[in-house]
C-alpha cells in the first residue's frame, strides 16, 4: 500500500463496472475528477448476478480490514434480471431473492465502518434489437428484456428508500432522451461514453446533495500536497511561484459548473503545458 492514505473509493458490480475504466468511461471520468483527492478501486466483475456477489461479499470487503472505503457505488441487476433459461443454469434471479441479496449488501457494506457510505445504480435500459444485432442467438432462452430491466429497477429503488440508502435510477435517466439506446448503449446492454457522461453526472448530483460529514463530492474535498513550493514554475511576476493543483480545480470547477458533462469529458485530455 501507497501513502499517504486517501479516502477510497469502490466501484463494486458487474460487467457496466469492470467496463467502466475504458476510455470514456464513467469509472476513469471520476478517477479523473477525482485525482489527487480520492484513489477510485475497480471491482468489477463481468456476467456475475447478486448471487455472486454474495458468495465473495465478504473477501472483498472484509469487516476487520484496517481501513475501510468511503464510499462504494454498487450495480448489479442487469443480469439478475434475464429471463430464466430452462436448464436452471444462468444469472436470473427472481426479483424478490434480487431484492434481498441487495439489502444484504447494502447491510453488510454499511457496517463496515461509520464513514463508509454506499450508493446503488439500478440496471440501465436495454435495446432488444440492437442486442440481438450485436449477440445474434448468443442469448436465446434467456433474454434481456428493456421490461424486466424496469421492473427490477424500480423495485431496487423502492427497496433502497426503505433502507435509506442512495439510489440513481439510471433506467430512468436515459429516458430524458428519444434517442437513448443510439445515443448511451454500444451493443443494447453496455454504457457508449454518452451514458457513462450520465452516470457519472448522476453520482456527482447525489454526492453534492448528501448530508454526508464529510462531504465526499470533489469541490469539497482537499487535494493532497497542495500547498504552494518554491519548485513550481515561477508566474508572471517573477518571484512568486504557479501553484498547478489551484489551477486543475478552478478549471475543472469551471468545466462543471453547468448541468451537462461534455465540456469535462472533452477538455480533460487538455495537457498541461508544465
């Protein structure tokens, strides 16, 4: 282990979290928003159900480890909610077995530690002819419907407010477009750059809006070693020096300022020129 110690970060699911670190995605987007503030850890585990997650729930988050995360961002869903193939193999899951292994994550995740706190994404929608374009018969007798995805969705959402738990419908926020499946799905199932710009702006209005002390949204947090040296390049004045990590947040805070994304995710890549 590195140091000094940040605060930690999880991103704990299935295949739209273990894809979420490709370029454009909603994982390296909020590594990216939240470099020297907070390490994001990946764990993401690609065709796993809430099943699954279960089964290795407390290897990956162990109740005596030393230090715990602040936050974890869970999804799983997607796969819970395919049809049941006739074999009895494959990821269904009931939705009301779905609905208790979720709590009992939400529970096991929660008493980890005080500061750790948890949201859930619930399962984006699904384009039904663009996965068969995409698949072919790959998943014959075990389909993903748009239907059961809002079924389970909705139920997650329902479930997590009996718990008090954060939860970002993101079925229900690519609605806002006609246009969703072409504009935020690559293949009918997984995130384009456009829904992962979505997602992450939905984890950014929920941590901005959370009661949480401390605050985990990025403006709110401390970047480390940020105090001014006398080995940063020297301003116009000639005998001051230029503090860099000042410089990254006020234009990032600039770029996020408005309700939309794009303008971080395209200016992100902009090098520093020192």
């Amino acid at each position: 282990m590195v140091g000094p110690g940040r605060p930690e970060f999880v991103l704990f699911g299935s295949s739209i979290v273990q894809m979420s670190f490709c370029d454009g995605g909603w994982g390296s987007l909020l590594t990216d928003l939240y470099h020297r503030k907070a390490d994001i850890v990946l764990r993401g585990y690609s065709g796993w159900n809430s099943r699954n997650a279960l089964e290795v729930l407390n290897q990956i988050f162990p109740q005596d480890a030393a230090d715990q995360p602040s936050l974890v961002i869970v999804y799983f869903g997607g796969n819970d909610a395919m049809q049941p193939h006739p074999s009895g193999l494959g990821p269904h899951v009931p939705l009301p077995e779905y609905l208790e292994n979720m709590k009992k994550i939400a529970l096991h995740l929660r008493s980890l530690s005080e500061k750790t706190r948890v949201v859930f994404l619930t399962s984006p929608p699904v384009d039904e002819a663009m996965i068969r374009q995409c698949f072919g018969n790959a998943f014959d007798k075990q389909e993903r419907t748009n239907e059961s995805c809002r079924i389970y969705s909705d139920a997650l959402v329902d479930m997590c407010k009996q718990l008090d738990v954060k939860v970002i419908n993101v079925w229900k926020a690519f609605q806002h477009r006609d246009d969703w499946a072409e504009a935020y799905l690559a293949d009918g199932i997984h995130l384009t750059s456009g829904g992962s710009r979505v997602v992450l702006k939905e984890i950014l209005k929920v941590l901005k809006e959370a009661e949480w002390e401390p605050s985990l949204h990025w403006m709110s947090m401390p970047a480390e070693f940020s105090e001014d040296s006398p080995y940063f390049p020297v301003g116009p004045d000639g005998k001051t020096t230029i503090n860099v990590s000042d410089i990254i947040s006020q234009w990032k805070t600039e770029w996020m300022d408005d309700k939309e994304i794009e303008a971080f995710t395209s200016k992100s890549s902009v090098s520093i020129p020192f």
